[in-house]
C-alpha cells in the first residue's frame, strides 16, 4: 500500500471531506403505485443518479457547499457516464479506471414508501486499483480531513480491504468512517475507525444478535467502540437514530409524507460530518445529520438535500439511558 502524504492545510478554511466508493453505480429509481410480480405495469417516474453510499455523501454535501471530492473507481461507457452526472451535479472527482463495467442498481418505490432494490455485484477491484485509490485519497485529502469509506466491497478484494485502508488513513493524519456491512465492517471496526455509522440491521449483524430495544442497540453499539470504533452512529430507519459515544443520545426527525428512503442514511452521515468539519457539538452534528437524513426521505429517488429542503424544527434530540425500550424511539412519530 502506497504512504502518499497528504496536501498541507490551508489556514482558515475547513478540510475537504474525501469520500471513497469503492463500488459506485448508476442508480434508476423507478416509481409505481404498488408493485405487482409478474404483472406489466405503468411507471409514474423514473430517474438516473449517481450513485454508491459515499458518491451520495458527496453529492449531498456539495448540494449544501460542504467542500468535498469523491474518489470512485469507474468501468466502461456506464463509469463514463457516472462521471458525466457526478460533473453535472458540480461533484468534485478523482478516477481510478479500471476494466469491466460500472454496475447499474434499480430501485423500486412503491406508493408508500416501500422500496425494492436489484443491486448488480459491481466489476473486479485488484490489490493494485486499491492502491491507486488509496494514493487518490492521500492527494485530495488535507491534515484532519474527513475520509469516508462507504458501501459494498467489489469483487476482487480481501474483506479487509476497509480495515487496511483505515490503518493507513489514520497514519496520515486523517480521520476516518466507516459505513459499511458484515465481514469487511467487522473487519474495519478492528482497525479504530473514528466513526463508525451502522443501520440498525447492520448493527445487529455485526454483534451477531437481533436488537429488539434501545437498550439493546446501546450496548451493541458499545460492543463496537470495545472493538476499536470511537464513535457510533446508528441510522434506524423511522425509529430515528442513535449516536453513542463520550454519551449516548437519541434522535427523532418525524417525516410525514415520506417519498424515498434510497440515499437517506447517506444523507444523514453528511449531515453529521458536515457539523462536525464545521466544528459543531456532537449533539449538534447528530440534529444536523438527523434534519438531512430526514429531508432526503421527503425527495424522489437518491435526490440529495438542498438548504431549502432541510427542515430543523422536526428534529428531537435527547440524552439517553441504556434501559430505555426502542418504543421510546416512536413517541410522537407521526
């Protein structure tokens, strides 16, 4: 693995926050009043975007002028045109080309709510495009940076690919999430990531139990800082969220007319590490990340958040004890 240092800091203004998607994608967002197997059926929408969990943390801070490059490995005609929307979009990007094909997810929305997603397996990724990668990242990142290691690993690479990059990042100087799931997660978490933002599926694969209770996903989340992880960060869907670390908090962010939940946890970790790079309170950063993650449910498809789709006064935050149940979650959620 490459030692590249990065850039020198430019006083008085904030890092770049880099993000690595390591299997990036064009996402079609198809919408439908309800799906219907085996049935032929009319679409009321449809969009393109880009995406990959750390291309949408990108985009949604770029949409709020959070300063941030997004490194993505890109394939073919399908990685070209990736690009081509990241461009459009104003994302910053460092490509790493490889061989074969970008991958192309679909997503179905229902009516309400209730998505369907077909994720393609993405091409080979190698020992020696990881380097690449890594050494794109140590450009673009700055002293104290943000560096985001989001989604799936592609084929091709040992689960502890996160795990290896983490270490390295983290000897650079940079701090470092990871938002991933099973064994490269697992793995990653060993490695002492400064983040670490599980859903709560996730969460309970990583420990290996169901989590039934708020009292059930702290002590997960604790079972992961004993493991290597600073601080979690735990995206529970409707049930609002959980951040664990120096204190445990909870969240509420009610949505009422919830349009897609493709993109939203990626919006949320933007949210947050745009708070933070800002210098914000952790309890500030975990409200911020809880307005965008709740903005982006409001928005079609993997459309990321804009100022003016944010909406602050929705957002609940309060400490929280280890014995309350996950219904305590739900109060007042409409």
């Amino acid at each position: 693995m490459c030692a590249t240092t990065p850039q020198q800091r430019i006083p008085g203004r904030e890092p770049t926050i880099v993000t690595v998607t390591l299997n990036p994608s064009l996402d079609r967002t198809i919408e439908v009043v309800m799906l219907d197997r085996g049935s032929v059926q009319r679409v009321t929408t449809a969009r393109l975007d880009p995406g990959g969990k750390g291309v949408n943390v990108a985009r949604a801070l770029l949409a709020n002028d959070v300063a941030a490059r997004a490194v993505v490995p890109v394939a073919g005609r399908e990685g070209d045109q990736l690009i081509e929307l990241l461009e459009r979009e104003g994302v910053g990007v460092e490509i790493v080309r490889i061989h074969g094909r970008t991958r192309s997810n679909t997503a179905v929305v229902e009516a309400d709510g209730t998505v369907t997603k077909l994720n393609e397996p993405g091409p080979t990724l190698t020992d020696a495009d990881l380097d690449t990668v890594a050494g794109a990242v140590l450009s673009a990142a700055e002293p104290g940076s943000w560096v985001a290691l989001c989604g799936s690993l592609p084929p091709g690479l040992p689960v502890s690919a996160y795990a290896t990059l983490t270490q390295l990042f983290r000897a650079a100087g940079l701090r470092v999430v990871v938002d991933s799931s099973g064994a490269a997660f697992r793995a990653a978490i060993a490695a002492g990531p400064d983040l670490v933002k599980p859903n709560t599926e996730e969460l309970s694969e990583a420990v290996g139990r169901p989590l039934r209770t708020l009292g059930e996903i702290v002590d997960a989340a604790r079972e992961l800082q004993d493991a290597g992880a600073r601080t979690v960060l735990v995206s529970c869907g409707a049930d609002g969220a959980v951040l664990v670390g120096d204190e445990i908090m909870l969240g509420l962010s009610p949505v009422g007319d919830p349009r897609s939940s493709v993109g939203a946890g990626d919006a949320f970790l933007a949210g947050f590490l745009a708070a933070e790079g800002a210098g914000s309170s952790p309890s500030e950063s975990f409200a911020e990340a809880l307005a965008w993650g709740a903005a982006a449910v409001r928005l079609p498809g993997s459309r990321m958040p804009a100022p003016s789709d944010i909406d602050r006064s929705i957002v609940h935050v309060s400490a929280g004890s280890a014995h309350d149940r996950i219904a305590t979650l739900t109060e007042g959620r409409a």
